[in-house]
C-alpha cells in the first residue's frame, strides 16, 4: 500500500491524512491507512468536516495536540512519504510456521532515516478485531529521495496461537510517526506449545486511583497521569494449561511507543495468581511509571516463578504529564556533503506529549526554546559547527516542519544528524540522532571498523588462495609419487 504522511495543522491540533480513510485496529497505537476510492472523495471530505467541528474524543492520542476551535489555522503539510508495497510472504512448513515476508520499501520524499518495520498479527473483524501479537525489529533503514529497496525479514509467530489471523507488515519512526502499513493476508496456525495463558486484551481496562470506579480508560487510550498518579488495570485471563500455575504481572516499558527505547520505571510490586487447569479468572495490577515527562508503552505480560514468559503480550498506552516535546522526524536534502555545501535539515517535532484531544487535564505549555543541530560523519567528525535555532514563537509554525541550513566544513559521508529540543536553561526535552548512508564518495575515508573489516577480509582471502595452491600442489606431488610406487 502506498502510505504518504500528511500533517493537517492546527494550533496545538494535529490531524494525519492523505485523501485516505483511517481504520484503526482495537487496542492498537498504529493507524492503518487504506486508500479511498474517487467516488468516495465527498465522504472523505464531509468525515474531516466533522473532525474540525465536533469536539470527538476517538481521535486523541498523545501524538494529537488539542486547541480551541477559534483558534484553528488549518494547513496540510507533508512530513513524510514511505512506502510499503508489492509484498509476498512464505509460510514454512516447518515446526515454528515460521513467514518470510518481502516487500518493496519506496521514500519519495528527502532523504529519510529511522525507517523501522514490524509485523502484527490480528483476529476477528470491525468492532471485534483485536491484537494478538507486535514484532518489532531494531534495525533502522535509511532512503536516498526516490529509492526503493526489497527488504525480506522472518517473523515467527507464537507457539500457542492456533486458527486464522490477519497478517500486517507496517513501518514506523522510533518516536512514533507512521509512515506506511500493508495488510498481507490471512494465514492458518497450529499450536504447537500446549501450555499458555491468554490475556483476552478486549477485556482489559485502566483506573486511575482516587477516581470512581465506573470511570475506566482503554489500553491503547493514552490516559494522561501526574507523577503522583497511581493506574491500576485488570484483565480477564485464561488458561491454556494442563496443571496449577502460578504468575505475576510483568511489564517492559518503552519510550513513545515500542518502537522507542527500553527505560526504567517504578518496578511496582505486583500480586501473584494462581491458576488450575483450564481456569478463566480476572487479574489485577499496578501499572509502573516512567520517571520523565512524555508518552510510553508498557508492554505487560505474565511471567512464570522461574522468571519466564507464559503469555501474550498487550501494550498499555500512558502519558506521563509535564514538559517535554517530541522530535518527529528529520529529513536531509542529501546522503553526503562535501566542504562548502550548505546541508539543509528538515525538521517536524511537536510539544508536550500530554497535549492531546481528549486529555484528562489542560495541556502542559511548552517550555521550549532553541533547536540544536549538529552533524557528523561515519568517523565521529564534526561536519558542521553545532548549530542553534531559535523556536518561533508562534505556534502554528512551532508546530510545522521547517527547514534549517547549516555550512558544512569538511567532507561528510554516512552523515549523522543529531536535533535537540531545549529549554531556556539547556535542559533536553527532546533528543533525535539519524544516521543516513552514503553512496561512494570520492575522498571518503573509511571509520577504523570498516578499515579493519576490510583488511581482514583481504587477508582472510589472501590466505584462502594461498590455501588452495598449496593443496593442488600437495594433490599433484601425490599422485607423482603414487606413480612411482606402482
């Protein structure tokens, strides 16, 4: 599917669409785009209406900062525009089931870096789809402007699912921007670990202590919290299991999404349940917290008393209230400079993560003031002087992506880009580093490591050849001799 990412902009109000209608999965942070017919232009048009007019709460999210409607300036922006599209996948026949997906990855737009892709498994359709399973991948690509690349990976899906799921590849920033999804097909498992238990996450709910019990809050709702804020949840389990067992609430907690990084939390001390045969019963817990203003996930699952993991996985959503800001994404005009060019950074970050349509509280102001940018080659070299911005004041072009220019002072191949968001005393709301390969460059000089790869290669092959000549002379003086024996 062809995916690009446009940004409607309003004051502290930010919309995403590209003449697409939006579908999103039950308990999940992704929005899945699907392209929408010509004849269903008039609908589009009249469903964005509503949005500007009605103050609808399904569309907030911590990524979504909210305004009042007399002070919406709307602008459509594109931010980004990769693709993901001509896939195929191979399920094995092999114990593990595992699936080979490949699919051609297209970026139309910069040079864009932190390209990261996952896989999501599905059941059930509309109202009652919901997530099963989130594989992420660590590797980060980067495109040149108008590159496509086939990209292949291997998803092997959990042991224990058995039935038909629906089967999305979907690419994504680390710091959560969407950037493209593709549904691929269905496809049939058969379970081949017996034991499991099943947190059933459409059952699942978040209370927030202090409040009424009848207030609850969605998974993947991105209920906003003060420090002091204790969130309890529960969730109905069953148990796929042919004896008693035991478990306790885990979680692992991710930085804006489970494609951002692994951070400590509160290590909240959960209660133990006990489970017979085949047992269905709800389990209670305490969510821990993130110590820094802004948006995560905590992934929670069940663990056994031996410290392994006996269940699903279901990401909670949470943002964390205070002063903080978000680096959305960061393009370049190039994938390398020479002495004497002028790189321009494109750059698109928002405010405070709590900021959002639908937020429990009003939102934090932001306390940012300057954009950092400095850049840097392969080498760790400096390629430019560390540049700073001032942030405009305005909020409406706070909120857009802007171009910055920064001189380049030496020759600049592999560029590193790093930006940060800071306040009036330094202090880092938002950091963002992207590192984007170059072609070859004439002049380059390689990092040590690829040197030292290099070399060891030519003599690993130098050694190779040498090998191979001493056995075929080694062959034919024994067959000489050979001879001479008979």
């Amino acid at each position: 599917m062809i995916c690009a990412v446009f940004i409607l902009k309003c004051l502290r109000f930010n919309l995403k669409l590209k003449y697409y209608k939006i579908n999103k999965l039950k308990n999940n942070p992704m929005i899945f785009f699907a392209p929408v017919a010509p004849a269903n232009f008039f609908k589009l048009f009249l469903g964005l209406f509503i949005m500007l007019i009605l103050p609808v709460s399904t569309f907030g999210s911590s990524h979504s900062p909210v305004s009042p409607l007399n002070t919406i300036e709307p602008v459509i922006q594109l931010v980004a525009d990769v693709n993901l599209q001509d896939c195929t996948y191979t399920q094995s026949l092999s114990a593990n089931q595992s699936i080979t997906i490949v699919c051609d990855i297209t970026n139309k737009l910069g040079n864009q870096g932190d390209i990261r892709y996952g896989v999501r498994l599905t059941k059930g359709e509309g109202d009652t789809q919901e997530l099963i399973d989130t594989k992420v991948y660590t590797q980060a690509l980067s495109l040149k402007t108008n590159q496509t690349i086939k990209h292949s990976i291997e998803y092997t899906p959990p042991g224990y699912l058995q039935g038909e799921y629906g089967l999305f590849g979907f690419l994504q920033t680390s710091d959560g921007l969407p950037l493209a999804s593709n549904f691929l097909g269905k496809i049939i498992l058969k379970a081949t670990i017996p034991s499991y238990l099943e947190i059933k996450s459409n059952t699942c709910s978040l209370h927030i202590q202090g409040e009424p019990k009848t207030t609850t809050y969605a998974m993947q709702q991105g209920v906003d919290i003060d420090q002091n804020e204790v969130i309890e949840g529960t969730c109905v389990v069953e148990a796929h299991t042919t004896g008693d067992t035991t478990i306790t609430p885990s979680f692992v907690t991710y930085q804006k999404s489970v494609f951002g990084e692994i951070v400590s939390d509160t290590k909240e001390t959960q209660k133990q349940f006990s489970f017979k045969k085949n047992e269905t019963k709800t389990v209670s817990f305490t969510l821990p917290k993130a110590s820094v203003p802004q948006s995560y996930d905590a992934v929670f699952s069940l663990i056994s008393s031996d410290g392994k993991v006996v269940s699903n996985e279901v990401p909670i959503h949470y943002v964390l209230r205070g002063p903080s800001a978000t680096i959305r994404n960061v393009l370049l005009d190039k994938d390398y400079y020479t002495a004497g060019d002028t790189a321009h950074v494109s750059v698109f970050w928002t405010g405070s993560a709590d900021s959002f349509f639908g937020a429990r509280k009003p939102p934090t102001n932001t306390t940012a003031q300057n954009l950092v940018i400095s850049i840097k080659d392969a080498n760790n070299a400096p390629c430019s002087k560390e540049t700073r911005f001032v942030i405009p004041a305005n909020e409406s072009e706070r909120n857009a992506m802007a171009d910055y220019s920064l001189p380049i002072t030496n020759l600049c191949a592999n560029p590193q880009v790093m930006t940060q968001i800071v306040d009036a005393i330094d202090a880092v709301l938002a950091q963002k580093t992207i590192g984007f390969t170059s072609d070859s460059v004439q002049g380059y000089v390689a990092p040590k490591e690829e040197i030292a790869f290099k070399q060891n290669f030519m003599l690993y092959g130098l050694f190779a050849v040498l090998l191979t000549i001493i056995s075929v002379f080694g062959g034919i003086m024994f067959i000489k001799n050979r001879n001479k024996v008979i």
